[in-house]
C-alpha cells in the first residue's frame, strides 16, 4: 500500500497541522527525546537536503553499508517501530526552542511539497545515492508520521 504523496499540498497540509496540534509541554509516548527535540530531530532529513554543508556526506564503507542495508528501511512503505536505531546525526541531545523548532521544519515541509515530486525524482541523498520520488515520498512521509505518532498527534 503506498504511503501518502507529501509531495500535495493536502497531505503536507495534514502533517503541518498534525504538528500545529503539539505544544512545548507535549510528552512522547516512547523515547528518549522531548517534542522540542524531536522537531530538531524531523529537521535533520531537510538539512541533508537544504543545508548541505552542516554534515558531511558519508563516504567509502559507510556510504556503501548505507545503500545496502539502511536505504531500504528508510524508502520502503514500512513503517518504523518505537525504539527503532537513530544516525548519530540525528541524535538531539541539546535542549531546543520549541518555536523556533517548529517554525524550522514547517518551513522544510512546505518547500519541499513547493518543489515538488518531480524535483526530487533522480535526486541524490546525503546517504543513500539516487533516489527516485517515491523513495523520497517514503522516506519524508514516515518518518514524520513515525514521530508525530510518537507525540500523539
């Protein structure tokens, strides 16, 4: 079953409200991170995108250990369970501004869908080589729901 197209304005709409729907004293269900933290956390799948230089790309073996065993996790319609591994880079450990936070990656959802499926088809990622619209789609939309599901919303 495919996942919803974040790349329309409705679905992205519905994730933008989701998150409308947390404040800065919303507690997780499982994990470690508070809501502030895990609105850094979302945004850091942007950042590989929008701000490429604030991580280095992964290169060599670990480059190669991505596309073959985490690529597909990450891209298949599958959802992730509470407690799934996090990439170091996604690690938030720091206390957030909850705003400011929210403010961020509504921002990084609405320019993506502006952009467009079509711009991201072909697209090489920060750790995962080309991928195609909807291995993007998969990629952005679950792990959202994943973390918005996490703070019941």
């Amino acid at each position: 079953m495919a996942l919803p197209d974040i790349f329309t304005k409705e679905v992205s709409e519905g994730i933008i409200d989701r998150i409308n729907k947390l404040d800065n004293t919303t507690a997780a269900k499982w994990g470690k991170m508070n809501v502030s933290q895990m609105l850094a956390h979302c945004s850091v799948t942007y950042e590989y995108i929008f701000d490429e230089a604030k991580y280095p790309k992964p290169k060599g073996m670990r480059k190669l250990l991505l596309k073959m065993f985490v690529k597909g996790i990450v891209t298949n319609e599958k959802g992730y369970k509470p407690g799934s591994p996090t990439a170091p880079d996604f690690i938030i450990t720091d206390q957030r501004d909850f705003d400011r936070e929210k403010s961020k990656l509504v921002d990084y959802i609405r320019k993506t869908q502006s952009l467009g499926g079509s711009h991201f088809d072909g697209k090489e990622s920060h750790s995962f080589g080309v991928l195609n619209k909807t291995e993007w789609n998969n990629m952005f939309y679950k792990h959202l729901n994943h973390h918005l599901s996490q703070f019941g919303v």
